[in-house]
C-alpha cells in the first residue's frame, strides 16, 4: 500500500549510519523518555507542596535562567573532554537523584533535587550533538542529525503521556521509570560506543 511504502521510505533514509548514531538515537529517546516528571513539574508543585501561580512562575523563572550558564557549561566541557564521558556522568547524577526522588516522598527538597538532576540533563546536550558532528561526514550529518531529533522528539511524546497516568497515584514510580530509562541509554553508550574519533572529509 502506498501507506506502507511511505513509511518504508522513511526508514530507508537512515539506513547506512555508523552503529554509534543509532546507540546516540536511542539514548536521547531514552533521555526525553525519561524526563517525564518536566512536563507535570508545575502540577507537582500546586497539587503536592500546595504553591500558589506566582510562586510556581518564580520557581520556573529560576530555573529557565540557571538553564542558560548550564548549557553554556556543558559546552566548554564538550569542547574541553571526552563528549561521551560528558554525558556518562551528567546521565549518572541525573539517575541518582531520580532514584533519590522515587525512595522519598514529595518534598521541596526532593523537587530541588530533581531540579539539579534536570540541569545536568541540560549540561549533556551539548555533548550529544557535538558527538554527532564527530562521528559523522558531512555527507551522512543531516540524516544522522534527523534521525538524532526524530528520537528526541519520540521520547518527549511519550514522556508526558506516560507521567499523566502516574501523577496522581505513582508519582515515584514515575520517578523510578525516569532513572531506568536514562540508565539503559547511559548503559548502552558506556558499552558500545568505543569508537568516537573525527570523520574527516574534504566539504
């Protein structure tokens, strides 16, 4: 069916890629996966600590601009080390706090911990996408990046669909999902990607 051929077409796109873009891929579907908690953040803060709108939209506030030198930071250190221990660390702190977050219950101080955990999630993007420049041509850049946002994009989809059945009742199950979804992409990239050096070409 013309369906059929359409999403056959699709796949063929990015068939060919080094075996590394398809590992980064699923991790930053696994990433977006597990950031579940982000899109009921402000339902957290109303429905269990019992904040007002203003306070809410101060916490946020907060938190976009501490977002801003993070993600700066997580530049210089892609530039500066490995971009694949970047993000091995960052995703390690991250699972720890969301662990953290499901052990214990809702507290400022467990969201304040989330807060950091998400920040560190802001410090590995850099490395992500710089990682992908590496290891790619220039003739393969544009369908490994596509394909690196295509997961992204899958992972932010799902995320908030499966948060909104866990808010109310699971919300540290919620919380463990998050931690088990990061930790298998930190997993797979820590054991398969061995091989990270700079494709050179003549573009």
């Amino acid at each position: 069916s013309e369906r059929r051929k359409q999403q056959m077409k699709l796949f063929s796109e990015y068939k060919g890629l080094r075996k590394e873009v398809y590992i980064l891929c699923f991790g930053r579907t696994m990433t977006n996966l597990g950031s579940m908690i982000w899109p009921m953040f402000t339902l957290i803060l109303n429905r269990k600590l019992g904040l007002n709108a203003s306070d809410i939209a101060l916490c946020m506030m907060l938190y976009s601009i501490a977002a801003i030198p993070v993600s700066l930071f997580g530049g210089k250190l892609a530039d500066r080390y490995s971009k694949k221990n970047v993000i091995i660390a960052a995703d390690c702190i991250s699972i720890l706090a969301y662990f953290y977050c499901a052990a214990v219950p809702v507290t400022k101080l467990s969201v304040l911990v989330f807060s950091v955990a998400s920040l560190f999630q802001t410090i590995e993007w850099p490395s992500y996408e710089a990682l992908i420049a590496d290891i790619t041509s220039s003739a393969d850049r544009e369908r490994a990046f596509s394909l690196h946002y295509l997961g992204a994009n899958l992972g932010s989809v799902l995320a908030p669909t499966l948060g909104g059945l866990l808010i109310n009742s699971h919300l540290n199950l919620a919380f463990l999902i998050s931690g088990i979804s990061i930790a298998s992409s930190t997993f797979l990239i820590a054991l398969l990607i061995r091989d990270v050096h700079r494709e050179e070409d003549d573009s």
